[in-house]
C-alpha cells in the first residue's frame, strides 16, 4: 500500500456491495475517502456544507440503476464547476441535463476485486485530458484501468463484472467433481490451483488460451479431457449463453435508467 494524498475528496452515494468495495480499495491503496448512504435532502445540504479539502470534490453514484436519475437529481445542489459526478451502476450514466454547468461527468464500471486493489476499472469521459488524468491516478489505485468507448459498457461489464462470478463458479464446479471422487479439497485448495494458474502462466509469458494448449499436450490426460468440451462445444456454447443473458440484462438496465423522474 502506497500511502498518498487523493487528488479529490471523495464522497460514495450508496452503501450496498460495490459502494464498500471502492472504499475499502481506496482505503487500501492509501487514498483515504467519505462515505454516505443512499442520499436524502438533508445529506445533500450537510455534504454542501461540509468544509473542502480539495478544489473539486469526486462524487461517485454507487446506487442501483434505477436510482441513478433520483440520485443524480437530488446531489445536483451540491456539485459545483469543476466537481466530478462518476456512475458505477451497470448500464446507467448521469443525466447532464440535470446538472449545473462546469461538472465533469463519467461512467466506470469496476469489478469487486477493487476491495484489495486488483480489480479491472472501465471508464469513460468526455472531460478535458488534464482533469479526466487527475482522475484516472485515483481510479488506478483499485486495479488496472481501462479506457472504454461509452457503447463498450456493457460488454466490459460482462467480462470484468460478471467474470470474476463465472470464474469462481466453474473453478467450484471442479472442486466439487473431486470431492464427490474421494478427495479432500478445501477452499485453500481451490484458491492455490487458481493462484497457481495466475503466476504460472505469467512467469511463462503465455496468454490464457495459450496456457492452456501447453498443458493439453497431445496424448495427455488433459487433452482427453478438453477433447470432449471441444468436440461438443460445450465450454463456448455455456460461455456464449452467460454472455447474452448478462448483455440482455445490461441493456434493460440502460433502457430503465434513462427515464429521469419530474
């Protein structure tokens, strides 16, 4: 952990799963952070009130997608020229319309992996390069960034969202394949395979897919294995239909979020 000044003061609207993991990430890699719930009246006049550290301030709408328009509505009286106002529902970006001019808006879309800083974060903006960089060295400190087109959000958020779900699933599915043979495999024991993985084929230099052929030699107990995945494409058949329900899900959440309340 690198302790470090942040280069805003940072305020989390929500306190459900994605809200504590950004603070605790942040927290994490020494950038120290507000938190508030899901806001009222009475927590927009307080926040407004509140004495600044910084020249602008970084509000992060961590709510559901459908609350994203409330929320945006009811922070608005406290955002002022040259605040940020960063959406990280899926599928759900602020409304510019309702915001005072001068507030720079953006989309992220982070992974839980950002609680312990090794998560992947997507982001995009159309704010100046010099404020969008400001921005980007406190959203590096939660993993590894990645700079998105606007229409690219929901496909990042299949992969980096949901992915670290899917993985976790499968590598499950496996442990359980050999506890149901006899064979004592705790947690700890799924977390080492995987880690192993990681480090291994990083220290190779290879490539997941590619990892994955160096082990399956011909001839191989793995390969008899994953002739059978291929034969039958099973792995891209299940893979493809994660993906499309996960991006039909993504699109109803865009669909619902842009209708802003009176």
């Amino acid at each position: 952990m690198n302790d470090r000044p942040p280069a805003f003061d940072t305020t989390i609207i929500g306190a459900g799963h994605m809200g504590q993991a950004l603070r605790q990430g942040w927290c994490f890699s020494g950038v120290s952070v507000g938190f508030v719930r899901m806001c009222g009246r009475s927590d927009v006049l307080a926040e407004r009130s509140r004495p600044r550290g910084k020249e602008s301030r970084l509000y992060v709408l961590a709510v559901k997608p459908e609350d994203v328009p409330t929320a945006t509505k009811q922070y608005a009286r406290a955002l002022k020229p040259g605040d940020w106002l960063i959406s990280v529902a899926a599928g759900a970006a602020p409304d510019p319309e309702q915001l005072p001019d001068g507030v720079h808006i953006g989309r992220a879309m982070p992974n839980v992996a950002v609680e312990v800083g090794c998560g992947l974060v997507g982001f995009a903006t159309a704010a100046p390069e010099g404020e969008k960089n400001k921005l980007v060295s406190d959203l590096e400190g939660l993993g590894q960034f990645i700079e998105l087109q606007d229409d690219q959000f929901d496909a990042f958020t299949v992969f980096a969202g949901c992915g670290p779900a899917y993985l976790a699933a499968f590598s499950a599915t496996l442990r359980d394949m050999a506890v149901e043979s006899g064979i004592v495999v705790d947690e700890r024991a799924l977390q080492t395979l995987l880690a192993g993985v990681l480090q291994h084929s990083e220290v190779l230099g290879l490539a997941m897919r590619d990892y994955a052929e160096s082990i399956a030699v011909p001839g191989s107990v793995t390969r008899s294995g994953m002739a059978a995945v291929d034969e039958n494409d099973h792995q891209k058949l299940l893979t493809r239909e994660c993906y499309d329900r996960a991006m039909n899900h993504c699109r109803q959440l865009s669909a619902h979020s842009t209708q802003v309340p009176e």
